[in-house]
C-alpha cells in the first residue's frame, strides 16, 4: 500500500469578532472546508467565546447567527458544531438556533 500526502489550500478560516465601545466582547471562528466528496463545502463552527463582563446580552447568539448566515452565503451544504459533553445548557441553546444533535465526536488530544 502507498499512502499519499495532497496539501490543500481550499480552506476559509474567518474570525468573526463582536466589539462594544471599541473592546473585544466576542470572538467565533468559522472553517470553509472542501473535499472530494461533496460539491459544496461544509461549515465548521468553533470556540464562541464571550468576555465574562458581556456574557447575557445576546452577544454569542448574535456571533453564532452572523456565522450561520455566512456558511449559507458561502454555499455550506452543512454547518456542524461541537460542544462537550455534560453542557446541557450550551447544547440547548444550539438546539434553539436550529442546530440538531447528530453523531459523536472522537478526538485524540496532543
């Protein structure tokens, strides 16, 4: 068997940041990924973070929104999220933006 290697370079990494008076209140990231299996890319949401001192204003809800709509105008055929187990609440409030549990996620840690 021969393994190869092909670097890819379709892949969009944006940094969506929400700012109030000028200070960072919050951050999400948003992964364009492509592949040979789908004609249209997949959405990869990742590390919604909000500042303590801005947490319950919204501000995340409105992070994950602006993400959502740019994987839809980027032509994303899905966009997954990922949350841990044991946040009942978090998974919640996906779930109340339309997310929908499916599948397991595995990880190896380094």
């Amino acid at each position: 068997m021969e393994i190869k290697k092909e670097a890819k370079k379709d892949i969009l990494g944006l940094k969506i940041t929400a700012e109030e008076n000028g200070e960072v209140a919050g951050v999400v990231y948003l992964y364009i990924l492509y592949n040979s299996v789908h004609k249209e890319p997949c959405g990869f949401l990742e590390y919604v973070i909000v500042d303590e001192k801005f947490q319950g204003q919204g501000i995340g809800t409105q992070l994950v929104k602006e993400v959502i709509a740019e994987a839809k105008a980027r032509g994303c055929y899905k966009l997954v999220a990922c949350s841990r187990t044991g946040k009942e609440q978090i998974h919640q409030w996906y779930e109340k933006m339309g997310f929908k549990k499916h599948g397991v996620e595995f990880r190896i840690n380094f």
